[in-house]
C-alpha cells in the first residue's frame, strides 16, 4: 500500500523534471550560429563553445564559414550570433561604425590571447645573409633577388596566405621601397605547403604569418623586423599609408545584440568565454599530430574543465 501511495507523487515530480529539462531554461530550443573564419584558431574556438554549449545549455549549434568581413553584416542582421577570433588592427573602420556608432554588433569582451602578424623566413636564410634579418636588407636588389621566382621576375616573392585576410604587405612594400612582390598563396594550407616544400630543400622563403600557431614548434624561424608600430602608422592605414610592423592584437569576440534575449544562458557563456594562448597552442598542436578540428577541442574541454565551467551563467 505505501508503494501505490507514492506512485502518482513521483509520478508528478519525474514529469516536472522532464518539463524543465525540456524547456532548458528558456535558451534550449534556439539554434545558435557560430562563424568560423578560415583559419584553425578561429575553427577551433567556435568547435570548443559548440561542444559546451550543446552538452551543458541545450542549444544546437550551428557553424557557418565566413571571411573576417562578411561576418560583421552577418552578425548586424542577425543571421549569426558570434564570431570568437576578432584581430582588431585589421578592422578599426568596422569596430568604430558597427559597435561604435550604429550598435548594430556587440562587443563580446576579450578572448584571451595576444595575436601578433609579422613577416617571418627561415633562420637558415638569416644565418647565411644577416641583412635579411630586418626590412632595410629587402631593398637591396640582390638580395631581395633570392627570392626571386618566375611569377614576380626579378623582384623577391613574399608570399601571403588566405585573401580574405587582412593584410598591409603590398603596402608596407611599396611604401618602404622594398624590391619584393607579393604573391597570395590562396589560404592558411596553400601557404604552410609553400614554406614546408621550401624548408625542405633549404631555399629561401619570405612570407606573411601570425602567432599564436604551431608553425612556431616545426620550424625554426626568424621574424624579419620592420619599422615599429606607432598609431600614426596605422591612422592611414585605409588609404595605403602603413610602413611599419603590425601591431600585437587583443584578440576579441563579436556577438549579435539579439543573442542576450534570443539565448541569454549562451549570450553569459560566450562573453565569459577566455583563455590564454596556451590552450589555442594545445589544440593547434593536436591538429599538427593528425586530430581532425573537433577531436582537438574535445581533447582540450576534457582536460580543462575547471577552466570553462567558471564560463557556465
């Protein structure tokens, strides 16, 4: 009799906890997109909040590839909610018309590493000519001459990656008077084939490239230096007028201003979201070692728990 008794009791309370769990705190029937640009940090990023996100929130998750452009009228229309890898530098006309003016993209706060583009060739180049070391050596004919290939003739060819990126080095170039023509590789895999068939033969190769990267781990490079950065380098930076290095970037996330109401557990999740350049070396070595994109940032969530669960609203 007692058992019977207790039945339509837990009965009720198994049925109450169904009805939460399926209303998931109000986020759980929403669809989040996320934008991946093409890069692996960028992929990275989005697989680790896809992963937390629809394991601890309830929410599927969506990731769409977009260049570092598109994706600002993608998140100002509402058609994405966040991109996770911002390298500021490169947009300070976007960051002041679509955060600042118009309101129509949200800042998502910092991501946590500290990103850095330079021009980088082999130590092996630096060790045989010492000139090449800094920018000045590029001016010189012959040298600049080493780099010489039958697409750019007798100037040296300094290659670029994806040419979504962006990217001063014909600007930098042409202003500072450097015998060198830049020639895009097409993207992230087409460039690191370029410098990995040349590393190999021992030849010469200049080429555009950013930190963090495990790049860094297999090969052994010297980073060319180029006329400091000053703010007033970059003020002209969308008329051409860049003839310095590029600057360290705070690397930040953008969000849709509807994500707060369309999904607010998310919305908390991805502005906490933050850790350091350790953990973005962690799961780009994991892609050098043959993991697939999202085996490495389940690799790095299973180990870093404590990290991303103070991310958790």
């Amino acid at each position: 009799m007692r058992k019977k008794k207790c039945l339509p009791f837990i009965m009720s309370i198994m049925f109450f906890l169904v009805l939460m769990a399926a209303c998931g705190g109000g986020d759980s029937g929403e669809t989040i997109t996320l934008i991946a640009n093409p890069w692996p940090a960028s992929e990275l990023n989005v697989n680790v909040a896809k992963i937390i996100i629809e394991k601890e929130l309830g929410n599927p998750v969506e990731i769409v590839a977009l260049d570092e452009n598109a994706q600002w009228d993608a998140l100002a229309a509402g058609d994405a909610d966040a991109s996770l890898e911002v390298w500021p530098s490169g947009h300070g006309e976007r960051i002041a018309e679509y955060i600042e003016a118009q309101g129509v993209v949200e800042h998502g706060g910092p991501l946590g590493p500290v990103g850095e583009i330079g021009w980088f060739v082999p130590a092996y180049v630096v060790n045989e000519y010492p000139l090449l070391k800094t920018w000045q050596g590029y001016a010189d004919p012959a040298l600049a001459g080493l780099f010489a290939t039958a697409e750019t003739g007798d100037l040296g060819q300094f290659t670029a990656g994806d040419p979504s990126w962006v990217q001063y080095d014909a600007d930098i170039i042409k202003n500072l008077g450097l015998n060198l023509q830049v020639v895009t590789a097409g993207s992230e895999d087409a460039l690191l084939a370029t410098v990995s068939s040349a590393y190999a033969r021992q030849e010469p190769v200049l080429f555009y490239f950013y930190s963090p990267h495990g790049i860094f781990d297999k090969f052994d490079l010297t980073q060319v230096e180029l006329p400091p950065y000053n703010d007033d380098c970059y003020a002209s930076a969308e008329s051409g007028g860049v003839a310095c290095a590029y600057p360290q970037d705070e690397l930040f996330k953008i969000l849709s201003p509807q994500l707060s109401e369309k999904a607010p557990d998310v919305y908390t999740l991805l502005k906490n979201m933050k850790y350091n350049s350790d953990a973005q070396v962690f799961m780009l070595a994991a892609l050098d070692g043959g993991q697939t994109v999202e085996g490495a940032a389940q690799a790095w969530v299973d180990a870093n728990e404590s990290v991303w669960r103070s991310w958790l609203p």
